[in-house]
C-alpha cells in the first residue's frame, strides 16, 4: 500500500509531542512491513520548503505554517503569533495541493488536531482521521473548554475539527478515553470510532535494568512541562516527602514552555531538582534505566505514550486514573494509578512504592515490561493498523462502485 500522513508535528521538529512520537514509530514500522509511505508537514522555518527521499519514505517539508517557534524565526514574535489566524486557511490549501500531487494513494490519515484536513473532499481514495487530542479538550477536568479571550485560538480551530470530524466516514482514536470524549462532545456515534493504540517501537529502546536501580530514590517525569500535565503537584509531592527526610531526586526531562521555565527559575538553588529540557530519544533511554520510579500525574491524558516507553524500561510507573493512562497500567500489578491534583496524596503514594521490599518493586517492574510486550508492542499493534487501512481501503472502493 501507498499509506499518506497529514500531521502538523514529526520526530526531531521543535513542535514535536506525543503525535510527533507515534508518527515516527508508526511509519518506521510500516515501512519495515515494506509499504511506501509519504509524510507531508509543517517545516520549522515556514519560510522554507524542502522534500526528504529514503527507500520508501518520502517526507515533504511545507513552508508557510500557522506557528511560531522563537529561536527559528525571530522578530516580531508578537505579530507572528496570529498566524493561526491569517495563515490558517493559505497553510491548509497548501496541505490539499500537495495530497492532490501525490500518485497511486491508497489511504490518507490525519489527525483531527489541527484540522488541516478541513479542505479534504472528493478524493478518489479514503481518508482516515486519527484522534489524538482536540484543541477543544480541557486536561484539567476532562471535558470542554469554557471559553475565555485567551483561548480564542482554541475556540477557532476546534470549531474546524468539529467540522471535519462530522463528515468523516473512518475514524480511529488512540484510546478509549478519547473515544467516548470524542463521542460525547462532538456527538460522533460511539460505533463508528474504532480504537488503536499507539504502538511503542521495542527496537529504539535497548535498556539495562538493574534491582540496584529500584532500589534508588530517584524520580523521573517525562513530557512536556505543563500545569495540565501534573508537573506542580508532583514538585510539591516531592517538596513534601523532603521536608520528611527522604534524600530524593527528581528529573524533569522535557519541552518547558512559559509554565515550565517559571517552575525552573522557582526551582533554581534546589540541588535535588533538575531540568534537562527537551532531550534526545538516545538520552532519554539511559534516563529511564536510572530512575526507580517514573511519575505522570496528568489532569488527563489521551494516551501518554512516555508512559508505556517508562513500563517498558522496567521503572515503577505512577500514572494518572484519568484518560488514556488507566488503559495502560493494571494499579499495583504493572504500576500505580492515582487521582490527579492532589500533591498529599501524591506524595504517600510516592512513598509507599519507595518503601516497597526490592522483591515487589522487582516483581511490578517484570510484570510492566511483559504486559508492554505482549499487549502495545510493535507487533501487536502494527498489524492492526495494516489490516485496518486494507479493510477501509476495501469498503471505500466497495461503496465507489455500489454508487
């Protein structure tokens, strides 16, 4: 199959996230399935375009983004950012002329983040649109946003994505939280969402873990450093276990943004604390086998991918109980799941899996590590998707003649 992805955000971009990361793992793996795929996506510099050839894979680099990234494009920092606004119709015309240039597609898949797809119609192929968060979804208590000024952005690409999701004829979601989210919110019938998860890649992680490791008082967070995503409550759950005794560590690994670099500067004269930034997947996979407990405390989450790539490392994962996260961990048997917001409580569960006897802490790592394996791995989930594009592929053309 010819397979094409629409995605605002890849692997190695200044925007990339949690999309970013499983659009990276999900074509390296298609691609050994020996398909062809075509990637088309936003350049960093959006003055520039540029198109990347390898094997199968071809990669085509728009310029002409609705963002911004500072340190790519600087000057009139303000001024650039309403792009959203005057370049969110010129930036998805150019996404529609390049599909429009492609040959022998046999399937297109977007997110419905962003709505670029909002030009998309009449193709003679399917196009399949993948949830992976609308811009719509409050993280803090798990539903829509209430509008405020500031989120007129918001406001304005999510009436898009609710517009093209309406029509869609083939949706997937990357857990069932956001499913029945999806369904509830933007009135989609619960049956016509079919859920996939997102797969973790086992051949880019080669980790070493040792019982010394558990044994360890270092804590780890992982993802972008946000209020929605926990990051304070888990400061003040470590702050907490410190004024206690205990001689923890923790490290934050991850894109900092306004909120983030606030909490670093708060943070500054704490030894105990440390910021890395936004790292490399090869650092990353030392970070991980060095820390005893991994903790995302998220408001909610749809998925959270870093949760499956700590499980895998064979850390004790905290994971929040809302969203996507209680679909990957089974509480005390691969992990633990807590209920957001709340920093005490937080702090006892943190204890409590430090204090555990090494033969516990041994046995959940296990147990994590194998259910990542047997039931998100790449080969467990990659054929689902193949098969699920040759099954739309199926019906599209099925119904085309039946018309």
């Amino acid at each position: 199959m010819h397979i094409v992805f629409v995605s605002r955000e890849y692997h190695n971009s200044k925007r990339g996230g949690g999309i970013a990361t499983y659009l990276h793992d999900l074509i390296s793996m298609i691609l050994d399935h020996g398909h062809q795929v075509t990637l088309i996506t936003a350049s960093d510099d959006t003055r520039t375009n540029s198109i990347e050839v390898e094997g199968n894979f071809t990669k085509i680099n728009l310029e002409g983004g609705d963002f911004i990234i500072p340190q790519v494009e600087p000057g009139m920092i303000t001024m650039k950012k309403f792009r959203i606004f005057f370049r969110f119709f010129s930036y998805r015309l150019k996404v529609l002329r390049e599909v429009l240039k492609l040959k022998n597609v046999d399937v297109l898949e977007v997110s419905e983040f962003g709505a670029e797809s909002v030009f998309f119609k009449n193709f003679d192929f399917p196009v399949v649109y993948r949830l992976q968060t609308s811009s719509l979804l409050d993280r803090n208590n798990g539903g829509v946003f209430k509008f405020r000024p500031k989120l007129i952005p918001n406001f304005f690409t999510g009436y898009f994505e609710k517009r093209v999701l309406s029509s869609a004829d083939y949706l997937t979601s990357c857990s069932y939280s956001l499913k029945d989210w999806t369904s509830k919110y933007f009135n989609i019938p619960a049956d016509k969402i079919n859920v996939l998860y997102n797969p973790i890649n086992l051949k880019k992680w080669q980790f070493q873990r040792t019982e010394e490791s558990l044994a360890s008082t270092k804590i780890l967070f992982v993802g972008t450093v946000s209020y929605e995503k926990g990051v304070g409550e888990l400061v003040e759950a470590c702050k907490i276990l410190k004024s206690k005794g205990i001689d923890l560590t923790l490290t934050i690994a991850g894109k900092l943004g306004g909120y983030g670099k606030n909490l670093q500067q708060e943070l500054k004269d704490e030894k105990w604390c440390e910021f890395l930034g936004h790292i490399t997947k090869k650092e990353l996979n030392t970070i991980y086998e060095s820390h005893s407990i991994a903790v995302f405390p998220s408001h909610w989450e749809a998925l959270g991918l870093v949760t499956l790539e700590a499980m895998f490392s064979g850390a004790l994962v905290i994971g929040s109980a809302e969203g996507g996260m209680s679909e990957l961990i089974d509480d005390q048997e691969t992990g633990f799941l807590i209920q957001p917001k709340d920093a005490v409580t937080l702090s006892h569960l943190i204890e409590k899996v430090l204090n555990l006897p090494l033969p516990e802490k041994s046995r959940i790592s296990k147990n994590a590590v194998q259910q990542v394996i047997e039931s998100f791995s790449d080969k467990k989930i990659v054929p689902q998707f193949i098969s699920y594009y040759q099954q739309v592929v199926d019906d599209y053309h099925a119904n085309s003649k039946a018309k």
